[in-house]
C-alpha cells in the first residue's frame, strides 16, 4: 500500500487509513473472482485506477456534499472508492449492467458499505430526486451527461466529471468549472446554474 501513500497526500491526515488499505485488498480480490467469469473490466492496473477515483481529495474536499450520484459506475470506478473514505455521505450508484450492478452490490456487503445504495437502471429512466454531487468517469460528453442528469441537479450541486485532454472542448461555452490536473486525467468541478438547450 506504499504506492497510495505515496500518491494520495490526504491519507497522511485519514484515519480510517488500515480500513480503506483492507477494503482495497479485499475489492481487489472479489473483481479478480468475477472478471474471471464475467470480464467486468480490462484494467491492467487496478492500483492506478483506485487512485484515480480518490485523487480529487488531494485538490478538492468532498466531504459537505453529503448525498452523492455516481453515474455508469461499471465496476465501481470511482464511487466504490470515494464511499470507502467518505463514510458519512450518501452514494447512489446508477449501472444498468445487471453483471455489473451484481458485483457492486457483492462488493457493498463484503466491503460493508452501509453508505451506498446501487440502482440497475439508466438515470434517466429512474424518478428523479436533488443530490449535491454528481460524479462519472469517462462515461460520455459533458453536455449530454448533464441533460441525462437532468432532475437530479440545482444550481448548488456539483459535478465531478473525470476527464482526458478533451475536456476544455466538451467544456464550450460553460462558465462555471475548475480543473485539476494529475497527468494525463483532469478531474473537472463544474456548476450549471440553468438547464442546458
């Protein structure tokens, strides 16, 4: 668990470090069963991709933004990790995979995440309520995500979208956003103060 240390400042200050590096360990070893039957992923590097899904709270804190959607979260990239530390917010992770969501759900009783709730369906299909936080990873263009989210954002909530270099061109004429780079990902904070035509 040296390479987390090594690139995650704010487990310097986290207490529940032993338990985070335990539910790593143990998510590791459930997605090595299930990839082996059902392919989940190709990931070769399932560290670098952990760290990925945290790294925002090196730059950012999320820990006020207590009611959290995570849109398409596959095989739990990044919401399974962000619960894992921010153990006083609410995560609602919305994957159609039914091999996908079922994993998920394993991963939740095993790893005791009381905090996250996993809904088999597409956002868009699904009654909408408001959230302070809206997450994905690479699931598609910013603008198309933010109309499927539509119902379950304010002008208060917060989307964090984790981006390559594209993202200054999906990011056309929005306003609101601030990025952060860590080599080739750039995580973007962005605040839509009205819908979008």
């Amino acid at each position: 668990m040296k390479k987390y240390e090594e690139q995650l400042n704010f487990l310097k200050d986290f207490a529940n470090k032993d338990d985070f590096f335990k539910k790593i360990t143990l998510y590791k070893e459930l997605l090595e069963k299930f990839n082996a039957v059902h392919n989940l992923t190709h990931f070769e590097n399932i560290d670098e991709n952990i760290i990925d899904s945290v790294k925002i709270l090196d730059f950012y804190d999320l820990s006020n933004k207590k009611k959290i959607i995570d849109i398409g979260s596959g095989a739990g990239f990044p919401a399974l990790f962000l619960a894992c530390i921010l153990q006083d917010n609410e995560f609602f992770l919305f994957e159609p995979s039914a091999k996908k969501a079922s994993f998920s759900r394993v991963v939740k009783t095993e790893l005791n995440l009381i905090n996250v709730n996993i809904i088999k369906e597409k956002i868009q299909n699904y009654p909408p309520f408001k959230v302070d936080l809206i997450t994905s990873r690479a699931l598609m263009d910013v603008k198309p995500l933010v109309e499927i989210s539509n119902g379950f954002y304010d002008k208060n909530t917060l989307f964090l979208l984790y981006k390559g270099s594209e993202v200054y061109d999906e990011l056309q004429e929005l306003k609101d956003y601030q990025i952060f780079n860590q080599g080739f990902r750039n995580y973007c904070l962005l605040k839509i103060k009205e819908k979008l035509c």
